[in-house]
C-alpha cells in the first residue's frame, strides 16, 4: 500500500511544540515504525529505543525543567504520545507509563527525592514501572493487601503485585502498598529500584496483543526500602494514586487515537488502491461512509483529551474529563481498528497487514487504568454529586 496520512493539521501552543512534534515524527518514521511488526511477533522489547528517546528529550516532557523534565504543557506531551503510539503501541504506552510512575515523586516528593532522582528518571537512563494492581485488587484499588511494615529506618515490603507494564524490565517501580488496616487512608507510595533485594518479577505474561510490552507480576518477600523512599506521608498513597490515574488515563486516551489513526491510514491507502468492479473500491458509497465514520471518531477523540489536558495545564479540575477521554478515544479505537480490518477485508485478517495487530492492541486501552465500566462510574459520581 501507499504511505497515506490522514492526520488534520493541528494548532500547537508555541513553535517549539510544533519543532517537537516534527522531531517526534522524524524518530518515528527512522527508528520506531520499520521495527513494529517483526518485534511484536517476535515478543522483543525495545529498551534501547527508550534511552534514544530519553536522550532526545521525550521522557520527561510535562515536567519542570528546573526537574530535568522537558517543560511542556501536557496537551504537548499528549501529541507526542500519539505520534509515537501510531507508530508502535509498545513505545507510545510504555512512555505513558513511565510519565506515570514518574509523577509521585515530581509531584509529591522531598526536595532530596527530586534531586536525587529525577535526573536520571526524566533522563533517559531509567525506565519506570507503575504498580498498584494486584491478582486479586484490580478495580478495587483501596482493597490492596500488599505490605509495608515499619522496621526500624526502613519499610518490608511483602506482597504481588500484577499486571504490571516493564515487569522484569524496569529500572525503578512505584509502588503502593499498605502501612495501616485502614482501607484508603493506609496505603502509602514508595520508590523500589528494580536491584532491591527480595524483589522478584514473575515470567511476562502471554497476551493477546503488546507482545514486545512485558507485563508481569511482580513478588515482593522481605524487600527492605529505606524511609528515604517514601514518597509523600505515610498513609498518603491512595490520595497520590487516584491523582496520579487520572494523568494516566489521558496518556491512555492519546495512544488509543495514535492506534485508531493508524489503522485509519492504512484502511484510507487500501481502499485507494484496491479495485473490485472495475475502480477503487473507496469510490462506493459503503465504504466512503465507514472511513468517514472512522475519521470522525479519530478527530473527535483527540479533541476529547485535548480538552481534558488544557483544563490540567490550567489548574482545572480535570478527572471527570480524563474519564471521558479515556472511555471515548478507547472505545472508538476498538471500533476503528474493527472496522479497518473490515475495509480490508480477508487481507485485514492476516498478519502480512497491520491492521489485525492494531485490533489486537486496541483492545487493552479499554481495560488499562481503569476499565471503561470504572470509567463510567467515576462520570456518573462526578454528574450526580451535590453541588
């Protein structure tokens, strides 16, 4: 098929966001596309593309520069995000996650965590995993059992861990864990280097799709964190998590419209192409209709977590925005990438084409950080709570 790009040029804050943006685009084309579909079959991880990406300024953009982060508002961040998971998926969500279990300590850290950490965290030469699931407490976060019991100048941690993006893969997790019996307010954050004796990550997971994404539980049995890793106060954890999702989420929101735009590209390029009856099968009616239905979901998703990131960069409340960000742009990646293997019909079937890994991987973004149902709820409180 022809390259095809169906992305609508898109207004950017400053012209340095538009500069970033190329950049992104550039690595994209030369280093993170050509490999996609030969590592997802072959289940490879891409950790060398995230130290080129560190070392080009991309894992820290929504944080302070004065943190060693890149400065950007996060509706910036949020493209870059896109562009790289339409891409790969792999690299666009594991750059999401990593901003997530970089968030804790950027937000609520000591000034001696900062310093002593970000550099390298929002450098590049580490990689981050986020972990608050666990096999039995997944959209019942509060409900966690994990430990964290107070030993002298240090917390043991004891407990597993699941579902866990770069498990076996990360450098540093940001863990949650229990220090009181009570079920919100006893749960606290803490930085474990991925070194950290008693730490011990289970074989990745065999997945449906993001086969390059190691995912792992992670099983903790006497692991010693120094009180100097604590992130935040004791008992403050919950509070640091739920703030820390709703970021999340709109990462999530922004590689589920990298995917959808991908799989519209390359419905638009075979329909151009493909003839049946005598022209291009996109000159009938049926079809034009569908792609027209796909585009249309891809621009209004990206408006959705567009918005939902100008009210974060404001100082607005945005959760409630992110939830819908998140519930839209995902359903409608799954929607699209349903629908671009129907454009190609039995080619769109076999893995000689993209579009039935995007199908693949498009599934996932409805469950991550939070389920589509948990999305729901959380707009459903946020509509019908007092005023």
């Amino acid at each position: 098929m022809s390259p095809v790009d169906t992305t609508v040029d898109r207004e950017l804050p400053t012209p340095e966001a538009r500069d970033l943006l190329d950049l992104t685009r550039e690595l994209v084309a030369a280093e993170v596309a050509p490999r996609a579909a030969a590592d997802e079959e072959a289940g490879r991880f891409p950790r060398e593309l995230f130290r080129t990406l560190g070392r080009a300024g991309l894992l820290g953009l929504p944080y302070a520069e004065e943190l060693g982060g890149g400065g950007q508002p996060y509706e910036v961040y949020l493209q870059v995000v896109e562009e790289l998971a339409a891409g790969w998926l792999a690299v666009g969500l594991g750059v999401s996650v990593h901003t997530l279990a970089c968030f804790p300590i950027a937000r609520y850290g000591s000034p001696e965590q900062r310093e002593r950490r970000l550099p390298e965290m929002l450098g590049g030469e580490l990689l981050g995993a986020y972990c608050l699931s666990e096999p039995h407490s997944g959209s019942d976060a509060a409900a966690l059992t994990t430990r964290a019991d107070r030993d002298g100048d240090a917390y043991t941690l004891n407990g597993t861990k699941a579902w866990i993006t770069h498990g076996g893969r990360a450098d540093f997790y940001t863990v949650f864990a229990r220090t009181s019996p009570d079920k919100s307010r006893g749960v606290s954050c803490l930085h474990v280097p991925a070194d950290t004796p008693g730490l011990q990550p289970a074989a990745p997971e065999k997945k449906m799709g993001l086969r390059s994404s190691p995912t792992a539980q992670l099983a903790f049995d006497d692991a010693r964190v120094p009180e100097a890793d604590l992130i935040g106060g004791p008992g403050q954890g919950f509070s640091i998590a739920l703030s820390a999702l709703d970021g999340g989420r709109l990462g999530i929101a922004a590689c589920a419209v990298g995917v959808a735009r991908a799989a519209l590209d390359a419905a638009v390029a075979y329909a151009r192409e493909r003839r049946q009856f005598g022209k291009p099968i996109g000159e009938f009616q049926g079809l034009q209709f569908m792609l027209a239905d796909m585009a249309t979901g891809v621009e209004a998703a990206r408006s959705l977590y567009l918005t939902a990131a100008r009210r974060r960069d404001a100082g607005l409340e945005y959760g409630a925005h992110a939830a819908m960000a998140k519930l839209f742009a995902t359903d409608t990646a799954m929607k699209v990438t349903t629908d671009a293997v129907q454009v190609l019909g039995g080619y769109g079937y076999v893995s000689d084409f993209p579009v039935e890994r995007y199908m693949r991987e498009a599934k996932v973004l409805q469950i991550v950080e939070g389920t589509n149902q948990v999305q729901r709820i959380v707009i459903g409180r946020r509509l019908t709570r007092p005023r």
